[in-house]
C-alpha cells in the first residue's frame, strides 16, 4: 500500500489476474493524473 499526499501527479500501471493465475487486463504503459484538485472525485 502507497499513501499518496496532495497535491502529487500520480502514474499507475496494472496486471490483473484470476484466481488462477490467468491474466485477465494489463497496462504497461503509465495512465497519470493530478491528485489534489478540484477535477477529480473525493473517492478517487
């Protein structure tokens, strides 16, 4: 677990797998967003 602090640009990258071990999705290449402003939902 990371925590992340406002206000931080922030770039995520994922391997999901089944229970099995299968790959289901992967993204290699990074998606960033800025946390910390107003444009993105509370949750987020």
């Amino acid at each position: 677990m990371m925590t992340i602090h406002k206000p931080c640009v922030v770039a995520l990258t994922w391997k999901l797998s089944d229970a099995q071990g299968a790959d289901i999705d992967e993204l290699t290449e990074p998606v960033e967003f800025f946390y910390g402003g107003d444009d993105l939902l509370t949750k987020v």
